[in-house]
C-alpha cells in the first residue's frame, strides 16, 4: 500500500469558546450597565423634585410646596418670606416668588413678644410644613375661630415657634 500524507486540520474549537466568553462577558456588562449607571442629570432632578426627608430646607421654596402639597407634609422650611395681610390672631401669610402661604405661630410666653404685620420681610427657620384642614393639635393658647377658618381652607401651611421667626424690615 501506498502512504498518502494526511494532514490533521487545526482544532479552532479554541477560538469559538474564546469569542463566546468575550460575548457573555459584553453581554452581562451591558444589562449591569443600565442598572448603575443612570444619567446622572436625571437623577439629580429626580432628588430635588423629591425633596425628600433629608433635603435642605432651603432649597425648598413655596411655589414647590403649593404645586404638590401632600409631599412636603412634615418637612422642615427654612427661608425669607414677606407677610401679606390679613392677619388672625396667630397666622398670617407669607409670600415668596409670587406664591402665598398660611403660617402659624406657636404661640409659646416669651419674654419679648413678636409683632408681625404686612409688608414686614421675615426669616424663617426650622418650620415646619403641616397638613391643613382640622387642626387641633397647635402648641399655645387655642386657636381663634378666624385661624380656624382659615386653616380649614388650606391644603397645607406652615407652622413656626416665634423664636424661629425673625423679622427683618418694618414697613
């Protein structure tokens, strides 16, 4: 018999499994990738639309609280308001960049009373957003029935111990 060379073909079995392996790596990459890396511009307004529990107070503002009320329920406001008028016993409103807003004062003996009227500029620190409606729980003396009236009417206000009220311009 005759010998014919044979020639053994070279296995590229290899080179398969190499090309899957960079394949399901690509692939296992990608689906993790839309998970943690969100855009982080959208995120970011995510959060200051939140304004979550741990926001600065700050940064919130009255026209934010009126445009969604039942989401800063419990949150603290800090910032300067004007008063409009008119005034109740204990309330009064304040506005900040054309949005109004019915505040309380706990009423609380202080040895210098506090006398707010309209036109006054005011700081207000650490208050406090509450739900409106009934309210019944209010610190101090009770409630006049004009403050009641008036609260009755609001989806929301805010509530602020006059040693976190101070007053910044007299008209």
């Amino acid at each position: 018999m005759a010998e014919i060379p044979v020639e053994k073909k070279s296995s590229m079995t290899w080179l398969w499994l190499l090309l899957a392996a960079i394949l399901a790596a690509l692939l296992i990459w990608w689906i993790t990738a839309d998970e943690d890396d969100a855009d982080p511009v959208l995120a970011e307004t995510a959060i200051e639309a939140d304004a979550g529990a741990d926001s600065d107070p700050m940064a919130i503002t009255l026209a934010a609280i009126l445009a969604n009320p039942q989401s800063y329920i419990g949150q603290e406001f800090a910032g300067e308001v004007s008063v409009a008028g008119p005034l109740t016993d204990r309330g009064f409103w304040v506005e900040n960049d054309g949005a109004r807003m019915f505040a309380l004062i706990i009423d609380e003996p202080r040895e210098v009373e506090i006398d707010i009227n309209p036109g006054q500029e005011l700081r207000i620190s650490d208050g406090m957003i509450r739900e409106g409606g009934e309210v019944s729980d209010v610190e101090g003396v009770p409630l006049d029935d004009d403050t009641l009236a008036v609260l009755a009417d609001q989806d929301v206000f805010l509530i602020v111990d006059e040693d976190n009220v101070e007053i910044l311009e007299r008209p």
